[in-house]
C-alpha cells in the first residue's frame, strides 16, 4: 500500500510597523507567494490573512489533502477551534471557515519561527527591500 503524503502549505503574515500595513507570505513545494496590500492591520490581522491566503492558495492548486503550517500559535488554536476568538479578529475565522466548506485542510498546525519557510520567505523579502532602498 503506498500512502500519499499530504501537501505541507506554510503561511506567515506581518505588518510594520504594528498596526501597520500587512503582508503575507505562502510557502508551496519551494514556491513562494507574497501578497501585498492588503490594508491597514495588526499582526493577528496579518497572520489570519496568511492562514486563509494558504487555504485559497491551496484549494487553486486542485490539492485534496494538506496542511496548513505557521507558527501563529493564537490563530492556529482559533481556526482549529481549541483557542476563543476576540470580536475583533472573529471575521476572520468567520471567512476562512466559510472557505473550507468547499476543501478543508487535513491539518492546520503549528511549527517553531525559524523551521516557517513563509516566514523566512517573508523575512528575506524584507531584508532585500532594505538593502535596495538603503542603496539609493
């Protein structure tokens, strides 16, 4: 019997400065997708818009089983329905629930910051932004 692996979907989202405006990185099979203005946020804004930008990525993949990987423990427990939702964050997990009704992941899971590829995607993205503008 060979068992399918499931397809590993990694996500970071951040603003700056915080609030600020947001960005959001996905990580899939070592391709990076970047997702800018996506207005004015807080890093939780930020972070939800990078669990539900992994999702959509995703599903327009055609994937039937993945993950979902971030290392936003806060909104991990909340879309996994383990951790209380604040007012100001509950639309959020109100769209991405409305999105999975379609294709959910198998798993949304948490990892540390630096094994994140989305993060490190995010991260270096930044730091060459940096050095251009540091250059002119």
């Amino acid at each position: 019997m060979v068992r399918q692996s499931r397809l590993k979907v990694f996500f970071d989202g951040g603003c700056q400065p915080n609030p600020g405006a947001m960005e959001v990185a996905v990580v899939v099979r070592g391709q990076s997708y970047f997702f800018d203005d996506l207005g004015h946020g807080t890093h939780n804004d930020a972070e939800w818009l990078a669990l539900i930008k992994a999702l959509e990525v995703a599903q327009g993949l055609g994937t039937e089983a993945f993950d979902l990987i971030g290392d936003a423990a806060m909104v991990i427990a909340q879309a996994n329905g383990t951790g209380s939702c604040p007012a100001a964050l509950c639309h959020h997990r109100e769209q991405f629930l409305a999105l999975t009704a379609s294709n959910a992941p198998t798993r949304i899971r948490w990892i540390g910051r630096a094994q994140n590829l989305a993060g490190i995607a995010l991260e270096k993205r930044r730091a060459g932004r940096r050095q251009s503008s540091s250059a002119l």
